[in-house]
C-alpha cells in the first residue's frame, strides 16, 4: 500500500488490495510453517524427559523441560569430540578454500590473462561436479599416499568445494573495486603489492568474511566425505557423528539424544547465517544470474 | 596460446610492447603493459589455485577411466587390467538398472516439483505485502539446515514406534498409507517428498533474485498495452527468467541425480532396494563390496548419463527459448 493508493477516491481498489496482502500473508504464513514446525519441533523434542519420547500419541511440547538429552550426549557420546573436530576441519578448508580463491579473483579482476573464457568454464564445471563422483579419484590418491583416516584427508579434500565456491562467490566483490583506487595507490608509489593489501584486500573484507562462513557452512554440512575420512571415534566431525548416531539410535542412543545432536548441528549455523544473511543473497545471485 | 602471442608483435605494435608478460599474452585489465616484478606477484598468487583447479577438472574423469578397466580391491595399490570386464558385469546386473530407473525417476520428479513450487513461491514473495522480508530470509535459513539434520527431524516424525506424524495419520484416519520408509510402494514417495521439503528454498531463493532483476519498464509497456496478468507472466515474467530458471534446474538435476547424502541417511536404498539409486550403488560397490574397479566403472556411467543428460537439456532449453519469444 502506497501513499498514492491510499489517497486515492476508488475505496475499492484499495480493499481489494488489502484482502490481496492479506491473502499473500495467510499463504507466506502457510510455508513458513511446514519449513519451521518440523525444525522446531526437534528442538522442542531435545527438551523432552525420556517418558514424553514414548507417550502415545506423541505431543508436540514436553510435559517438563530437561537438559537430560544433552548431558547424556556430553557423557556418553562423541558430540562434543565431533564439534571441536568438525569446527577445525571446517575452518581449515574454508581458509585454505578462500585464501587461494583471494589470489585468483585479485589476478582474473587485475589481469587481462589468455584463455579467461576457459577458466570460466573450468570454475562452473569443478563448481557443479557432484561429490559422489570425486570419491573414487580422491580415496584412491589418499589411499596411494596411506592416509585415509583422520582430519588431514578431510580438510584437503574439502578444498575440492570450498575453493571452487569461494572463487564463483567472491570474484563480483572483487570485480566491484574500481582499477583506479589502485592505480591512485601506485601513483602515489606503492607498488603493486602494496597496493593489494592495503587498498584491495580492505575493500574485499566484507565479501571475505562473507564468502569464508558460506563456505565453512558447507563443510560443516558435508556428509559423505565426513562419512569416508572421519569415521573413526578420534576423528568424527559433526556430520559424521550424527550419521553414527542416527544409525544406532534404536539401540544405544536415545530419541531424545537425536534431537539434541541435531540442534547442537544446527547452531552454528543459525549464528553464522545470521552474520550474512543479507551477503548471501547477493553470494547467491551472483551465481544464479550470471551462471 | 601461439594466437595471442603473435598478435601483439606484428609490425603494426609498438616495438616498448615486447615484455615478458605480454609475449605470454598478459596485460593489465585497465590497459597497460605488465612489469616483471608485478608478474611474479600475479603468478604466484595465481597459479596454486589454479592447478588445484585443472586437476580437480580433469584428474577424476582420468582416474575414473582407467580404473573402470582394473580389477582391483579396496586394499590393493595396483590393480590388474581386464578390460570391459566390470561393464560387462554391470550392465548385466539387475540391480543396476533398478538403480538407474530408481535415480531418473527420483530425479525427474523431486526437480520439477521443487521448481513448480519454487516459482509460485518466488512470485508470492515478489509481491509487496507486509514482513515479506522475513519471510526471504526464513527461507534462507532453511536452505542452509544440515541435510543429516533435515533427515533426523523426518525419520523422527516419521518413525513407527515415535513418530508424531505417523501418530497423527493412524488416529486421525486420513486415507493414506501410512508406511513411509517401510513399504516398497512409499518409500521413494516419502523420499522425494523430503527432498523437495530441503531443496525447494534453493529454487525459491535463485528464482525471486530472478525476477528482481526484470526491468519494471516491461510491466509498465505491457501494462499500457493492456495485458492481462497471464499474459504478462506469459510474455514478460517467464521469457525473462527463462535464464535463471534454465541454471537452476540444470544445477538441481545434476545435484540430485548425483545426491547421495539425503537417501542414504533416510533409507540407505532400502527396503529392498526401492530407493538404490547409483551414488549409493557407487558408495557400496566401493565401501562395502569393496571393488574400487566396478565402483569407476559405475562413476563413468554416472558422468555419461549426466553428460546426454545436459546436452539434452541444452536443447531443450533453446528450443524452449525460440517459443518464448
């Protein structure tokens, strides 16, 4: 509703406006609530004393509310392990990911090189390249090089995505940053390199920032190679740890357990998000309408 | 690269051009001749990645082709050449082609649905109604919840000794089957109907950025043309986002028809095989059966199906593109 719409002599356009939001609202409202109820029910669920998880029929909010689920996952679980893993991990890939895709969008922004047609292609095609189809090429290399357990082989494989990613997300932020802010620099005689960190690298900062929490929210949601490289009890990401827990949750862990996983998952996510929300429209489009 | 370096050096070119880095066909992007000093900064911020790059575009179709002729386990080093001998096997299997109809069928079901849902919800939200904003980002959100999360939540509502759903379907009687992950007939309709629940934001999110991007001068022009509101989604809306849409399917196929994590955590291909579709076959011949060579030779497959499968898709695209227009 507008102010233009509002003077307006025709009171029937205007009510037929209303009812139209009105209507929109009511179906906005609808989606809201088939993507969030089931979320927050989890959440509700992780604070379920054990006899609530078996009454029949099931109800949607706890008769009490307890800790219970999420102590016995601190004891008698590797959750808390599989977190500070899954933080390491995740923050590795990303920064080794996004500190090389610094390098190539500064050059691609900078550089008139041969063959940029062909990079472009070479960063779509590596970008899509389903990760089952990875699998094989990289367990083979690690299994060559007699590691395939543990966080190292995780980290560098997780490369595979962050980088590429990193690279179609970041390069429009770098591409933004006008060529005669440095060339200003240069003038005034940096060189070349100083100029990058000092003009180009600040300017890059919030695109940065952006781009490392996108790509770190990948990995930490990644599951198939957690699943392959980190399956041990030392080395169980996040991702990993919930499969396991899923797995046996008819036998050792609880309902309760599950759910409180699944929240303790989903935090850092919600927190990071919240830092970029409106940065990952952009990261988003940038790759859509472009693509 | 013989191209470009002679282009420059040709008499017509100034004879100050002829430094290193414009011989390899490097110049600066606002114009300008490349110092030596500056080149060695550009190749060293630039080639470590871009090796990385070249290698993870090309290292695994290699990979793959020549260990899809090997015979060779999960714990050897070297495998032994037998030529077509896994494709054979394969080809012949049963399994592998329940597999491959049970991925092209989740395929081209959970990808049109996520679109046509995508798109009516882009164009709600286009709309200009009060806390759209928040609902946008709501939608985000979700996109970014875990996969093994989204697969926690559903097989908890879902479960037939707990589940609230599953509860709530018995008593209330809604003349549904209620067997979700246990019967053969509903197990890839549950399925799909999760994958549609996790990705469909992802559509939502491309398609909305889309039509933000339409100039308002076409609604204006068709409005003044006196269009009706089909007409100008006909004629306006829909040839302009034909791009968006075309990336965002194509992206959502090859993801999906490549997706391994959601049914895996859901189902695990079962019961009886009902949802095993070729990443999960892939994953097993490897990690349980252990065979590395029928595990490359089943990628290969995987990458030929994808590869017609976007030529197709290119073709459909143009011709859709010609009608639009």
């Amino acid at each position: 509703m507008n102010a233009a719409q509002r003077l307006s002599p025709q009171k029937v356009t205007r009510v037929r406006g209303m009812t139209r939001s009105v209507g929109y609202l009511a179906a906005a409202v609808v989606i809201m609530l088939v993507l969030g109820l089931p979320l927050l029910y989890m959440t509700v669920s992780s604070f379920k004393p054990a006899p609530d998880m078996y009454r029949v029929p099931p109800q949607f909010f706890p008769s009490s509310w307890t800790l219970q689920a999420y102590q016995d996952l601190v004891n008698i679980s590797n959750i808390p392990r599989a977190f500070l893993n899954g933080v390491m991990v995740s923050s590795l890939a990303s920064l080794l990911g996004v500190g090389l895709s610094i390098g190539l969008c500064y050059t691609n922004t900078r550089f008139r090189l041969p063959g940029l047609r062909f990079f472009t292609y070479l960063i779509l095609l590596v970008y899509i390249l389903p990760h089952i189809l990875l699998v094989i090429p990289i367990f083979t290399l690690w299994l060559q090089l007699g590691i395939t357990q543990g966080i190292v082989p995780l980290v560098f494989t997780h490369v595979s995505f962050t980088l590429p990613f990193s690279v179609w997300m970041m390069r429009s932020y770098f591409a933004a940053i006008p060529l005669d802010l440095e060339a200003a620099a240069m003038v005034d005689g940096a060189t070349r390199a100083q100029a990058f960190l000092k003009v180009v690298m600040p300017l890059a900062q919030p695109g940065i920032i952006a781009t490392f929490i996108f790509t770190f929210i990948l990995s930490w949601n990644e599951v198939l190679f957690a699943s392959i490289f980190a399956s041990s009890e030392s080395s169980m990401v996040i991702s990993s740890a919930l499969r396991t827990i899923l797995g046996e949750q008819s036998g050792f862990y609880s309902w309760g357990m599950v759910n409180a996983a699944g929240v303790v998952a989903t935090v850092p996510v919600l927190i990071l998000f919240a830092f970029i929300q409106r940065h990952l429209i952009a990261g988003f489009t940038a790759g859509a309408v472009k693509g | 690269m013989e191209e470009t370096r002679a282009a420059p050096l040709t008499a017509a070119a100034p004879a100050k051009r002829r430094n290193l880095a414009s011989r390899l066909g490097i110049t600066l992007a606002g114009g300008g001749l490349v110092q030596g000093s500056d080149l060695r900064m550009m190749l060293i911020l630039f080639l470590p990645g871009f090796i990385i790059l070249v290698l993870l575009g090309t290292y695994p179709l290699i990979s793959v082709l020549r260990l899809a002729f090997e015979r060779r386990s999960l714990f050897d080093t070297v495998g032994t050449w037998i030529g077509i001998e896994n494709f054979r096997i394969i080809l012949q299997s049963p399994l592998f082609w329940e597999a491959l109809v049970n991925d092209l069928v989740y395929t081209f079901t959970t990808v049109p649905l996520q679109l046509v849902l995508g798109l009516a919800i882009a164009l709600l939200l286009h709309q200009n109604f009060p806390g759209r904003n928040v609902f946008r980002g709501f939608l985000l959100f979700s996109y970014v919840v875990p996969t093994a999360v989204a697969t926690i939540v559903w097989r908890f509502m879902l479960s037939d000794s707990v589940g609230i759903i599953y509860y709530g379907v018995r008593d209330v009687n809604l003349g549904i089957p209620n067997t979700w992950f246990a019967s053969t007939a509903t197990a890839m309709p549950t399925v799909v109907m999760i994958t549609v629940w996790k990705f469909f934001p992802f559509m939502v999110i491309n398609l909305l950025a889309g039509l933000q991007s339409i100039d308002e001068q076409l609604y204006e022009a068709a409005k003044v043309d006196g269009a009706s509101r089909w007409q100008v989604f006909r004629f306006v809306t829909l040839p302009m986002l034909m791009p968006v849409i075309a990336v965002v399917t194509l992206l959502r196929t090859v993801w999906t028809f490549n997706n391994w994590d959601v049914i895996a955590l859901l189902t695990d291909g079962g019961p009886l095989n009902s949802t095993q579709t070729l990443p999960l076959m892939i994953y097993d011949t490897m990690f349980r059966e252990f065979s590395i060579g029928r595990a490359a030779a089943l990628s290969f497959i995987a990458m030929m199906v994808l590869l017609v499968a976007m030529v197709g898709f290119m073709f459909l695209y143009r011709r859709t593109e010609e009608k639009l227009q």
